[in-house]
C-alpha cells in the first residue's frame, strides 16, 4: 500500500530501502500521492513530482549498484525559504515572483548529497515573518489537526507548510527555519518534534535571510531520532557562511541511546506566566514528572530577563530584515513596479511586492536603526540580549538542559490574531528566549489539549549540546508516544 | 512612544515602500502600540553592559584573498525582471 510507506519515518524508511522491502521509486510515489491527497492542507507550493521521480529511479540504481549513500531514497519536503537550484524560490513572497535560483542552499545540497530526494516546497509566513503561516501570499495553510467539518485552524509559522506536511504523513521529514520559533512552534501546533540547532550549526548559504543574527536551519519530523539523523547530514562547516561553526558535528544517533539519570533539568520560574492556559501548565508538570520518573534530576532556575526578550526580539529581528531585505529594488531579480524614474521603481515595487506585515517589519527596522533611534532601540536590545545570553549561561552552570512548553496556547482559528501584530508576537514567548541567545531547542509533542489538540514542551540546550538534547527529547517522547491527526488515523 | 505623521512619512521614504497619505495615520497608530510595548526594554539596566555582536563565542575567520567565483553574467541576468545586452535595464536616470 502506497499510502502506509508515506507514513514511514526517515529511520524506518532508510532501514525498509536497505532491506529491499521497498524502493525509492515506491517510497516517492507513495509521497506524491499523499501530498496530492493532502492537496486541500495548501501546504506544498511547488511541485517537484518529476525531478522527485527521476531522482528516484537514480537512486534505485545506485542502491543496486552496492553505491547508496546514508539517505539514499528518502523524500524530504523543504520550506520555500531555501535556494533550489532550477526550481522555483519565492519565500512565499510576491517580490521573489518568477526567482528560479540559480545555486542550492548549502543545507538542502547536503541532504541531496547524502542521497535524499527534494518532494515538494512547503508554504510559509511570507519571509518568515508571521507565527500562523497567514500573511503566506500563497495563502493559508490549513493545520492537519482542523475538526473535519470545522474551521481552518493555522499550523502555526513560519514554517507551516513543513509542519503540516509531516503531521499529515506525506513526507518523512521537512527543512524548516527558525528565527524566533519558526520552527518549534508550527511543530507544537502541528502534533510534531521540530529542532533548532546552535546558531552556527547549520550553514546559512543559500537561504533567504530574515534575520542574520538569529536565523537557524532545522528539520521537522516525527520522532526525536528522525529529526537526529537528518540534523546529522544538514550540519557542519561551511566556509560560505561567516557564522559558520567550525566545530565536528557529533554522531547523534548513537547519543539517542544514552539514559538519562542524573541528568539535570532546570524549570525556569519565569516562564510560569499566570496567563498560561491549565491545560498547557498541568502538560508541563507531566513532563517534569516523566523527567523524574526517568532518573533525572529536577532544579527550578531563574531567568530573570525572560519578559523582555520579545521586546528585544522585536528591535533586533525588524532591524536585521530591514537591511536584509533592502536588496529586493525590482533591478536584478524578481517583481518589478514599473516607475518613470528609479526612486518611483522601487518604492512601487517594494511597496506592491511586501505583504503588510512584512512592510510593518521593514518600517519597524528603518526606524530603529534610523539617525537619532540607534543607541535608544537597536543597541540597547543588543545590551539586553547579552543580558538575555548571561541568564541562561548562568543557569547553565546548574543544569544540563531547560523544560518549558512551547506555545502560550494550542492552534487557534485562521483570522483570530490577524487583526492585532501584538497578539499575534506573543505566540513566541517562550522560543525567542533561546533564539536571542543561539541556543539548540526542540519541540516534541507531549499531549493533547481538552480540544484534542496537540501541545509540545521545548527543551533548550547549552551551545552545541544537541547531544545532551536530543537525548533528553527521547524521554519526553518515549513517555508521552506519538501524536497523529484524528482525520489521517483511518 | 508616538509617531508622527512625519515620522511614518520619514520611514517610508528611507525603507523606500510607497504609501498612500491615508495610510499614514493608521500605520502611525499601529506602529506607535509596538513601540509603547517595546519601551518596557527602558527598565533593564543596561549600565557596562557590552551589546551583543557574536551570537555564540567565535572568532572571525580570514580567508585566502583569492577570487572564488565569477564569470556567470548570464546567470545572473537570467533572474532579472528586465535586461539587454548583458546589463540590468532600468529607468533613465540622467535626464
């Protein structure tokens, strides 16, 4: 059955292919049909169903040849956020209309090298910007965990479409980024673990920026180890991108099979918010006690700077795009506004080609860096961000690991916070914490609401210690099993 | 924090994105709320205290001055919303 090999993982998958249960060929179909079944999710925007299939019957070959590579055959979707040679790239944007890259982002290059096969760019927030996939100009995304006869609920964002696309079992695994949760917290709503690693980890060649400083590639996937062996193939050094860590990357799978007694867990006090529903409070308890259960050791940290984070997060990430996205004139790629002199050309593309958020964010950031603005707004958010830095560095020193939830709250309705940029900021109170500190982090569903829908818990790791958090991941996910959308368990 | 009109008009003109005048006061409005909730940043005390410019503990490298990349007019051309004769076209510039 086609549709049961979609809904293999990336290990399961991998182990089948070696064992010649099946073939890439089939395991390609098999997603093709499914994200064709899916189609109403709106959560693939370019179809890559021939190169998909030629790059599967190449990878068939090389299997009989004795020559497969570590993820030879597998499909993975990836956010219309990287570079794709020869195939459409637009970050969901109006002014990337027409962009067919003409390189491959370092990150995506990697996994085709190790032998995966592209199946399908997955919607988002249009440059990343936006926590429910909503200011997409592709349109919305419809979250897989939607009541079936009710209203659309958003999957979150930035990167939606790839937490959409995995939660509904039409891909193995998917590339998504984060800047301030853009990974995590699709991965919350959606029922799914989503990893960001340390800033620096994963290169950044190749992706469209949002915000320099804070942006980090990561996978989407279904358990703990799938998102582990991807990371595995995704990281390393690259001499293209300046922030580049160079550092060996660890070999992650077997971390996976350490235990975890002794382990320190810290619970930051701060982020025990009065507003936070009882549902997502008692779900952070269980967590904690499985944690106890499993041997490790619970200590409550203070960081003291957590509220001013987002505050910070909203300087910084505006001011960095702002830059970032003054090179879209209408001259060298994408949409172009005609004007009679070069000035009207640019603000006439620039203003048709940005959605509204978007525009809200480069105005934010040509104001705080703007003469006059710069000491009072940018500098000191940067100030505020070391102190952010110290904090956990601080209670790094008595733990090994953080435990948090890792949304204020469930997936809500599409259009409930399109109206108010404030309401809708909120939803990343608890990821920008350690993506203003370039912390690893990941998201790993842990239960379902009294909605029935799917909560996760974050954990937060030291600097390059995706060891010690993926292995803590495992416990959270062995205790709390997997989480499927009730309309794909049939 | 408010911002004026002038303000908006001011940002406008320097991210170069076109309004529309009856847009100004909105935005104003909508971008004067962020602000006021930003300003909370005010109560940290940021006396001595360095600004961020390294997200994690590393030094910059120097690479080899040597040219890596090039020859790939064509490429980059192909991208573009109008060229001629291996150059960008855009409006006249000098009267």
């Amino acid at each position: 059955m086609p549709s049961d090999l979609a809904r293999l993982g990336v290990v399961d998958a991998a182990d089948r292919l070696a064992a010649g249960d099946c073939s890439a060929v089939e395991l390609v179909e098999a997603c093709i049909a499914a994200q064709e079944a899916a189609r109403n999710l709106n959560a693939v925007v370019a179809d890559t169903a021939e190169r998909a299939r030629a790059a599967a019957v190449h990878a068939d070959q090389r299997r009989r040849r004795d020559e497969a590579r570590p993820l030879e055959g597998i499909p993975v979707a990836v956010k219309d956020i990287f570079c794709t040679e020869g195939v459409a790239t637009t970050a969901c944007s109006r002014i990337l209309d027409g962009f067919v890259p003409e390189y491959e982002s370092t990150v995506s290059a990697r996994l085709w090298d190790a032998g995966a096969i592209l199946v399908g760019k997955t919607n988002m927030d249009e440059f990343a910007m936006g926590s429910s996939n909503e200011t997409s100009r592709c349109g919305p995304v419809r979250n897989p965990w939607s009541p079936v006869d009710g209203p659309s609920l958003v999957p979150g964002g930035s990167s939606g479409g790839s937490a959409a696309v995995v939660a509904a079992s039409a891909v193995p695994a998917a590339l998504g980024t984060d800047t301030g949760g853009s990974i995590r917290q699709p991965a919350s709503f959606c029922g799914v673990v989503g990893l960001k690693p340390t800033y620096g980890r994963c290169s950044r060649w190749g992706i469209i920026a949002f915000a320099s400083s804070l942006d980090q590639a990561g996978p989407l996937t279904r358990s703990v180890a799938d998102a582990a062996l991807i990371l595995e193939h995704i990281a390393g050094f690259d001499p293209r991108d300046s922030t580049s860590a160079d550092l060996a990357v660890p070999d992650l799978h077997t971390a996976l099979q350490g235990d975890v007694r002794g382990l320190r867990v810290g619970v930051p006090s701060e982020y025990r918010l009065d507003s936070l529903p009882s549902s997502i409070s008692d779900l952070w308890e269980q967590g904690i006690a499985w944690f106890r259960d499993a041997g490790a050791e619970l200590r409550e940290v203070s960081l003291p700077h957590t509220r001013y984070a987002l505050p910070a997060y909203y300087i910084v990430a505006p001011a960095e795009a702002s830059a970032n996205l003054a090179r879209y004139d209408g001259v060298r790629f994408g949409a172009r506004s005609m004007g009679t002199d070069p000035d009207e050309l640019y603000t006439r593309t620039r203003r048709d080609g940005f959605g509204e958020e978007v525009r809200r964010r480069v105005m934010i950031g040509g104001y705080v860096l703007s003469e006059g603005y710069y000491d009072a707004y940018y500098l000191r958010a940067q100030q505020v961000r070391t102190r952010i830095a110290e904090d956990f560095r601080h209670a790094f020193q008595d733990v090994d690991v953080l435990l948090t939830p890792t949304t204020p709250s469930s997936a809500f309705p599409e259009g409930a916070k399109t109206d108010d940029p404030l309401a809708m900021y909120v939803n990343d109170i608890f990821t920008v914490p350690a993506s203003l500190a370039g912390l690893p982090a990941i998201s790993v569903p842990a239960g379902l609401d009294e909605d029935g829908l799917p909560l996760g818990l974050q954990l937060v790791g030291r600097a390059f210690d995706e060891v010690t958090l993926l292995q803590a991941a495992t416990v959270l996910e062995a205790a709390a099993g997997t989480f499927r959308p009730p309309a794909m368990a049939a | 924090m408010a911002l004026t009109d002038d303000d908006v008009r001011r940002v406008a003109e320097l991210v170069r994105i076109r309004l529309d005048e009856s847009e100004v006061k909105p935005l104003g409005e909508e971008l004067s709320r962020i602000f006021s909730w930003i300003e909370a940043l005010r109560e940290v005390d940021v006396a001595g205290v360095a600004p961020m410019t390294s997200v994690v503990e590393m030094q910059l490298r120097e690479r080899e001055d040597a040219v890596t990349d090039g020859n790939c007019r064509d490429r980059i051309l192909s991208n573009a919303p109008a060229a001629e004769d291996g150059h960008f076209v855009v409006p006249r510039v000098i009267e």
